[in-house]
C-alpha cells in the first residue's frame, strides 16, 4: 500500500511551528492504522563535513508506541542536530536498546568522491535499510526517495524534525559516524577529528592549509580539492 505524503501529513505546519515542537509519531500513526506495522525512519549525517564518511540510519519502533512507561524517554527526542554529545549517546543506546529493529549504513570516502554526496547519501541509507534484522513495510525518509528500493516509501522535508522514527534514525547515525571519527584521531594526527568530526572548523582548516589533506579528506568538496591540486604541484 501506498499512502501520499498529504495523507501522512494531515495538519500542515509552518516551518516556524516545526522547528519549536518536538517530532511526533503522527506519521507513523497514519501507517500503522492503515495495518503497515513496520515503519521504517530513515535518516543520513555528515553531508557537510570536508572529511569522513557520510552514514545513515534506519529504525523500527513498535507500532502504537507512545512516550510512557518504560519509552518516556522518546520525548527526549529530537533531530540529532540539536542535542548534545551525552544526550545522543544516551539516547543511541535506548534506541538500539527498545526498537524493533535499527541498522547503520556507511558510503567511504573514496566512493563518496566518485559518485557524489547526494548518491551516496542514498546508499548510505539503503546499505542502513539492509543492516536493519526486520523487513520494513514502509519507509519514512528525511526529503529524500530512494529510487534503487522498491519499498513504500514517503520523503518528508525536514523529516528529522518532524517524525519521532526519523529523529531517531539521526541519532543513531551521527552517534555511529561521530564514534568512527573519534577512532580517525590517532590514525590521522594533527587535524582535531576528535573535536570536529571533520567538519570545516577554524582548527581543521588550519591544518589542512598546514599539512595538507590526508586520505580521510574529501578530494571532491572544495576547499580540499584545491589543497590537493596545490601539494601535487
């Protein structure tokens, strides 16, 4: 089955209201009474980086679950972006913990640069879909639609801030990608990936213009590709 993104979405709010509410499960609510039980949130971290792989998660929450009892903590929830480092490992653990089912799919850097950050952003998210133990019956993703899968599915823009299986779905991914980096800081000295996870900081970009990108650097993004035309001169 189905189900349009105006039947998912019956309350249409501003953009103003989104960003102050909290997600909520109102579109998986709209599947679940439709008999599709294995909602599937879809989400991908670390588009904008200048270093690292791009990752994706993919979570099942129990259909009809609600923020009480023992998931109170699903109120906590939000798009990764604006939680702190301990709340989204706190919050990971929960999720791997309580879900259905939850998946983490990776693109590297190499086939990033080959292929593009929009595609692999799409195969880190179905490399997320095939790690995930249950098969979904309909995917609710963050703006994107994943035309290699024949699944059900329903892109929402700014999904992440919107349905509560997405938000979770950020969480675990940045958690997972956040952590790869973190092991990058003694293989690759020097550049703070530790600190700033590959993303375009003031201390990142100084060393880049100090010591020059190294294999974790995306040779497609600017500046790192400039920087790399320069050292091979």
């Amino acid at each position: 089955m189905s189900l349009s993104l105006l039947t998912l979405n019956p309350r249409r709010s501003s953009i103003n209201s989104t960003m102050a509410s909290p997600p909520t499960f109102s579109f998986e609510a709209s599947l679940w009474s439709h008999g599709i039980e294995f909602v599937a949130g879809i989400d991908e971290v670390g588009r904008g980086p200048l270093a690292g792989p791009v990752a994706a998660g993919a979570v099942i929450l129990p259909p009809r679950i609600r923020a009480s009892g023992r998931y109170r903590w699903l109120s906590r929830v939000r798009d990764s972006k604006q939680l702190g480092p301990e709340t989204r490992e706190e919050l990971s653990h929960l999720i791997w913990e309580h879900s259905l089912a939850a998946g983490v799919g990776f693109v590297p850097v190499p086939q990033l640069d080959h292929i593009g950050i929009a595609e692999a952003s799409r195969q880190a998210m179905l490399a997320a879909v095939g790690d995930l133990s249950e098969r979904p019956q309909h995917l609710l993703i963050d703006a994107f639609r994943l035309q290699a899968c024949s699944l059900p599915q329903t892109p929402i823009i700014r999904g992440d801030a919107l349905a509560r299986s997405i938000a979770c779905a950020s969480i675990i991914a940045k958690v997972a990608r956040d952590r790869f980096m973190d092991r990058q800081e003694t293989l690759y000295p020097g550049y703070g990936f530790y600190a700033n996870k590959g993303y375009a900081t003031r201390e990142h970009m100084e060393a880049l213009q100090r010591i020059g990108p190294c294999a974790l650097h995306r040779r497609s993004f600017s500046p790192v590709r400039e920087m790399a035309r320069t050292a091979a001169v």
